[in-house]
C-alpha cells in the first residue's frame, strides 16, 4: 500500500558559514498524510465536562445545550460518550457509553440548571474517570472542558489531572466563555495533555467551536503519531515547538540529550503537523554535514495500518561562501517570527504578572512591532493599547490578555 | 551575535533576539551594513545625560501627561521639558536604517535643527554633530 506519512524537512539557511562556534539552524518538519482524512468513522471517545456553575445561566447555557446536542447527533453509533456536570459539585450525568442513545443523552442535558460555584479538578476527575472507560488505542480519546469561571485552589490538581490524560492518550480541549476565566491555567491543560484550547467570547459561539471539534475529529488521519529526531555527534535541539493545534513549547517534554522524542497523538488529515526545532550545530570542515533524521511514525486504522513509518535527512553545507550563508528559507524565517512573537508576547505577560512593568512594556513593544510585520494589525493595536494600561495603571486588561495568548499562539493557523 | 537593538549576545546564526525579539542580521550581513551605513544616533542633553530611545522605527518625543493620555516614546518632563516648553506631542524621530529624520509634530514652541525652525509635519534629515532643539530645550546627535 502506498505510503500515506509524508515527512518534509526544511532548514533555515541551506549553507552554513563555517565558524569556531556553534552556530544556531532551525528545521521547519511538516508531517502530512497526503490528505487523506475520515478516520473518525473509526471512533471517538468523548467525555464532556461542563461548567453549570450559577454565572452559566441563561443564554450560555441555553447555548450549551444546544451545542451538547449538536454533537451527539453528529457521533456515530461506534463512538462513546460521557458527560460530566460540575459546580462545586460534581454529577456524572451519562456515563462512558456507546453515543445511541441520542434523545436520552439530550434530554439529561435538557434538565441541567445553573447553580453553585466553580470547582474545575472534581469535573476533570470524573471527565478523566469516564474517558478512560470508554479509552482504546484506535479511538481518538478527548475530553472537552467548558467553563465560565476561575477555579479556586484545585489549579495544580488540575494540571496533574491533565498531565495524567496526556500520557494516556486522552488529550484535554478546553474552553473558556466570556472573560472571568483563568486563560492561564485552561492553556496549560491543553498544552500538558497534547490538547487545544479555545475562547468562546460570546455564548452563541458555542457551538461553532464544538462543531470544530467534531470536524476535527473527523479530519483526523493518523493516531498514534510519534516524531522521533536522531541527531549527528554534537548537535544539540534546543528548542522544539508544535504550531497544531496551536504554538506551544514543547522543549521540555520531548527533547531527551541530543535526541527528539515527541508524542503527538493525532494527526489532522487537513491541517497536518509542523514542529520548528532550533538545533546547536557545532564547527565543522567544509561541505556537506548531515545534522541529523527525522523519523515520523504513526498508525492509520480505518486502513488496517500500523507502525506507518516516514523520514527525512536535515543536511545543511557548510561553507566559507558569505553570500550563500546568508540565505534564508522565507518560509521557515515565516516560521520563526511567528513562533518569536508567540514568544516575546508570553515573557511580557510574565514580566507584567511579577510586577516588572518596564520589562513587559519593552516586550510587548517588540511584540507589537513583530506583529505588525507579519501583517497581525488588530493583535499589534491590542498589543498597542495593553502598553497603555501597563502605563496608566501597572496591569493588564482581562480583554487583552487574552487576545495575545490566543492570538499569538494561533498566528499558524494562517499557514494552512 | 550581538543584537543591535538591545546589546544582547545571541548565538551565531540565531533569527531574532532571544531577549528583545528584534531581527538579526548574520554577522557578515551586520559587518558589510556596518561599514556602508551611518552609524546609529543618539540624543542627549546640555549636561550631557543621555536619553534612552525606544528600540522603534518611529519614536514619538514629548511630555508625558497621564490626564491627556498621552504617553510619548521619549518623554522630556524630567529634562526641564514643562520649563522650555516641550508640547505633549512635539515631535517624532523616524529611524530608517541608517537614516534619521525628525518631524515637528505642530508643537506650540517649535522644533529646530542648527538654530533654524524647520516646518510643522516636514521631516528634515539629521546626523551625528547636529544640534536639535525642541521649544528651548537643546539636545546634541550623536553617533552611538
């Protein structure tokens, strides 16, 4: 059967220029799977963990309801559902089942009333307890987290909760209504567990965003998607980043020694992979230098294929030629910049957080005039008037905050 | 790899500064701008304080006044700037690569290159050993 993983890797600058130094390359490693998608009919397993919590009443949970049920429509009679209610208390409202049973999963939801306060860790213990129920290796497992409000004092449970469905295969999607959320922590649950996250500024677009997530789900091609970089004696990666489904640093959890290990879960049929990987090369002789190989792995069951294998060389030349050392790949320079915004957006917001208003004012200046560059004007004028409010009163705004941490970490979603 | 902007060494061969987010040039591309181009300004005052400027193509000079919101890139207040008569919003420094160019932004007092006013909203180019004033207050260029 042909192969249907393509691993494509391009470096920053194809000539190197040789120094006594290291020196710094970036590869841009896209993994595709020659557009091939549908996997969904192979299965899903879906736990949703809602917020019913008293600030839910009204339009957002009217709309919520209605999103719940677009969902169970849209599952097929393979797939698994369960859903979980939390206030400051915790309901396992359907517990992990075959999505059949559609007007019975509704009508559940249908009753739900808005009351109590905001306890995230007990929704996301019961999510996790349901998902792993319904867990097989050849589903896409996924809980979807919805909340309008800021949990209190359960964060670091919560992220060893999402952490613990990483590294069982159940990615966590969150999302956030309104503004009085913590953006902070719903980013690092997705990020901990491989998922993506969402702000849902107006409850109408509730069901926009699961709609997406159904499509997604249905997009996937591959499960199982494994990157494993090999690099040459004495190259080092430094820094590795995801930009699907949004820019996260992954350095610290898949860079091992001189070597790349990422697990990556699913892969999207439509929208692909693409890790940037800053790589320390060290001096060499002239000529042709192998940095190292990119291997992908991944399996297709809705083809009957496992262990699906694709790779790449990174080779740059090095050379005393000036002129063909200072090329650089547009589309990776692209890449970076982006990544660098991301970036730069994220240090002025913990420079702003520690009190350290002239570092974060400096930060997101640069920012600013980085996203400007990349043509981003409505996020470089929220950048613009977040410098303001750091000005007048030391702070940012909610508003803002969450434009940029969104913002700069979905600047890739214009790539595909 | 030095940053020019924010005087941070960076690893050869790195595409932006790891602390300022400013691009970087290779060090063949800064050594032969280097030599071509006019080196990089900076202001400073009669006591020979230099001014900090902003890491910014455009940089707006003036006097800060929260009650206005306005908050200028350079602002003159703690350089006498309310004494000698510095507008709010007085004038602006545009930085294109090499070249430095400063505009009179309608200010009530004037902004002057070598002692002659130069026209509201007009860019007039300047370079190291020029003498700027901005209502009566005197800064020298000079090259970094």
């Amino acid at each position: 059967m042909k192969n249907g993983l393509n691993v494509r890797c391009v470096m920053s600058k194809d000539a190197l220029l040789r120094t006594e130094n290291d020196q710094a390359v970036y590869a841009m490693v896209e993994i595709t799977s020659g557009g091939r998608t549908g996997f969904g009919a192979a299965g899903a397993n879906f736990a949703l963990v809602l917020d019913r919590s008293g600030s839910m009443d009204g339009e957002k949970m009217d709309n919520l309801k209605e999103a719940v049920g677009y969902v169970v429509d849209h599952l097929s009679d393979r797939d698994v559902v369960s859903v979980v209610i939390f206030d400051d208390q915790v309901e396992t409202l359907i517990p992990s089942q075959p999505a059949k049973n559609r007007d019975e999963i509704k009508n559940s939801i249908a009753n739900v009333i808005a009351r109590g306060g905001t306890q995230i860790s007990d929704g996301l213990k019961a999510g996790l307890e349901e998902a792993k129920k319904g867990f097989a290796k050849d589903r896409v497992n996924r809980i979807l987290l919805l909340t309008d409000g800021r949990t209190w004092d359960d964060e670091e449970l919560c992220l060893r909760l999402a952490e613990e469905a990483g590294k069982q295969g159940i990615a966590v999607t969150s999302m956030g209504i309104g503004e009085e959320w913590n953006e902070k922590l719903l980013l690092q649950l997705a990020e901990k567990s491989g998922g993506d996250s969402h702000w849902i500024e107006n409850p109408i677009s509730i069901l926009d965003v699961f709609r997406s997530e159904v499509e997604g789900l249905q997009a996937v091609s591959a499960i199982n998607l494994r990157v494993t970089g090999r690099m040459n004696h004495g190259v080092k990666p430094v820094k590795v980043y995801t930009t699907v489904p949004m820019i996260a640093d992954a350095s610290a959890k898949w860079i091992r020694g001189g070597s790349l290990l990422a697990d990556l879960g699913t892969l999207d049929g439509k929208k692909g992979q693409t890790l940037l990987v800053e790589l320390h090369v060290p001096k060499q002789k002239a000529g042709k230098f192998r940095i190292g190989q990119i291997e992908a792995t991944c399996d297709m069951p809705s083809e009957g294929i496992t262990g699906q294998s694709a790779k790449s060389e990174l080779v740059v030349d090095f050379t005393d030629d000036i002129a063909a050392a200072t090329k650089v790949n547009a589309e990776v320079m692209n890449l970076v910049e982006k990544v660098s915004a991301f970036k730069l957006q994220t240090r002025a917001l913990t420079e702003a957080e520690a009190g350290n208003i002239a570092a974060a004012t400096q930060k997101l200046e640069a920012a600013a005039t980085m996203l400007l560059n990349l043509g981003e004007q409505d996020l470089a004028e929220t950048a613009e008037r977040e410098i303001l409010s750091l000005r007048k009163t030391g702070t940012l705004t909610a508003l803002g905050t969450k434009k940029l941490e969104y913002g700069t970490r979905k600047l890739t979603h214009a790539l595909k | 790899m030095k940053c020019t902007q924010c005087q941070m060494e960076n690893i050869e061969g790195a595409l932006f500064c790891e602390e300022c987010g400013a691009k970087l040039e290779s060090r063949q591309e800064f050594v032969e701008a280097a030599d071509a181009a006019a080196p990089q300004l900076v202001l400073s005052t009669q006591d020979g304080s230099k001014l900090d400027i902003p890491a910014k193509d455009e940089i707006v000079i003036g006097r800060e006044d929260p009650i206005s919101d306005v908050f200028p890139d350079l602002d003159l207040t703690n350089y006498g700037g309310m004494e000698k008569g510095v507008s709010r919003k007085h004038a602006v420094l545009h930085r294109a690569g090499p070249d430095y160019t400063l505009e009179d932004m309608g200010s009530t007092n004037g902004t002057y290159v070598n002692k002659k006013r130069i026209q509201p909203h007009v860019p007039q180019a300047i370079k190291a050993g020029d003498e700027v004033r901005l209502g009566k207050l005197s800064l020298s260029v000079r090259a970094a």
